[in-house]
C-alpha cells in the first residue's frame, strides 16, 4: 500500500482528526480532492483449526479454546480465574501447615505445625520436656520416688541422699610437713599440709619502719604497707572524750540532771 491509498476505516479517522465530519460529506470526494483513494480493507484471517487446542481451567473447572504457540500453556481461561487462583495461593502460603507423626517410643498418633524438622517424640516422651515424670527406685532405702527434672534419673531419694554425701565426702592425709595424720571433709583435692605447717605466703616478707618509734619491722601479705607497728598503733575500742567547750556544757547540763557515765 502506497502513501496515497488507505483504507476506508483510516481514511474517516483521518479525516476525523481534520475536524471534519464523515457523517455529513462523501469521504471518497473529499479524498479525490486531496490527491487520495480508498482501497479495500484487507481481509482477516481466521485461526486454523489446527492451531487451535482446547483444555480445562483449574480454576473453576470449565472447557475453553487458545491459539497454540510457543511457551506454557494457559491454565486459567478468564482474569477472574487468574485473580482468584492467585489469592488462594497467598491464603495457603500463610495458613500453618500440619503434618502427622507417630512417636517413636509410646507410637502415639500426633500432629505438627510449622516447617522446621519432623518431630519424633510426642509431648510425654520427650526427654527435654521438663513437665515428664518419672520413677526411680533409691539405693538406699529401696523406696520409689518421682523426678520432674529432665537429665539422668536419680539414684537416692532426698531422704537419704545427704547421709551418703557426708559419709562419702569424709578422706584423710598424711602432712608432708609434720606426718601426722589429718581428717578433710569436701570434694576439692586432697591437701598436703595442716593448717598450722602452712606458710606464711612463702616470699611475700616486706619490712616496714614505724613512724612512731623508728624500728624496722615484717610484713605478711599483699596488703598496703604499715605506717605504725603493733606496740605504736593507737587502740581505738576506747575512745576519749574531747575537751572543747561543747563537752564540758553536755557534761555539765547531765551532772545538772543526775545522768552519770554517758561520756
């Protein structure tokens, strides 16, 4: 088709654009005058049958045709279908699935929500489940007792427990020192020595002079420093009263009442 030919749908739009009105002139003069002409529309080509498949919607169940061409095929025959089968896709994806398992120990039918790993133990059997309850038989007494708490199953009761602890934890030693024997109750390490052949923290003597009286004396420990020996250091259970002006009006105001030894 050449610049000059168009169709008669293109020629009244055309001329429509132009401002004029197709209704009331002859279209095929109006294009005569301007150097034009109308040819005919060009004929639609119908599908093939052979190019045409039909198929169900898994939507809402119902038969409809689609040009084959390359690609998926459709599943959805209308927008509508299209948009409802979107929305229950969200719905599913947020709704919890749930899935059934027997437990591997009681074989108890049960039901698990969620994605994470499928469960083996229901709520009675499992061993992290702090509310089990269990019994146990004690060594002692030969009573059955009940656990709640999870870990090892117990080998005594309450009743009994503490008097086997104390027996048990009752050791003696030999003093590297002295060679005496000694008694040691606890669950630490066996000591070496008694408390009396024990060092006085073996390399920790500092000597110190007294600001009072000037000797040079010893030092055990880590502790500050002493300033004044033991002989120099003022005692502090008895404290004197102060002579100032204050005291001697409290001490005369009590003697004034009859209150002896307050200060």
């Amino acid at each position: 088709m050449s610049s000059n030919e168009m169709t008669k749908s293109e020629a009244e739009s055309w001329l429509t654009g132009l401002g004029i009105d197709v209704g009331s002139v002859d279209v095929n003069a109006v294009l005569a005058t301007l150097g034009k002409t109308i040819v005919d529309d060009a004929p639609v080509e119908e599908p093939n049958d052979e190019s045409v498949a039909e198929t169900e919607c898994v939507q809402c169940g119902t038969t409809f045709s689609f040009r084959l061409k390359r690609g998926r095929r459709p599943r959805l025959c209308s927008h509508e279908c299209k948009k409802a089968h979107r929305n229950e896709k969200i719905r599913a994806s947020r709704e919890p699935s749930v899935r059934v398992y027997n437990c591997i120990t009681c074989g108890v039918e049960c039901s698990q929500t969620g994605l994470g790993p499928g469960r083996k133990y229901c709520a009675d059997c499992n061993p992290r489940n702090r509310s089990r309850v269990r019994t146990f038989t004690c060594d002692v007494c030969g009573k059955e007792g009940q656990q709640t708490t999870r870990g090892t199953a117990r080998k005594r009761c309450i009743t009994c427990k503490p008097e086997v602890e104390r027996e048990a934890v009752v050791r003696t030693f030999t003093c590297e020192v002295c060679n005496e024997p000694g008694v040691q109750t606890g669950k630490g390490p066996t000591r070496k020595r008694h408390e009396h052949c024990k060092p006085k923290l073996d390399g920790k003597v500092r000597t110190y002079t007294c600001v009072n009286c000037g000797k040079v004396n010893q030092q055990f420990g880590r502790g500050r420093l002493r300033v004044r020996c033991v002989e120099c250091k003022p005692d502090l259970s008895v404290s004197e009263p102060q002579n100032n002006e204050h005291t001697q009006k409290a001490i005369e105001i009590m003697n004034a009442l009859g209150i002896e030894g307050a200060l």
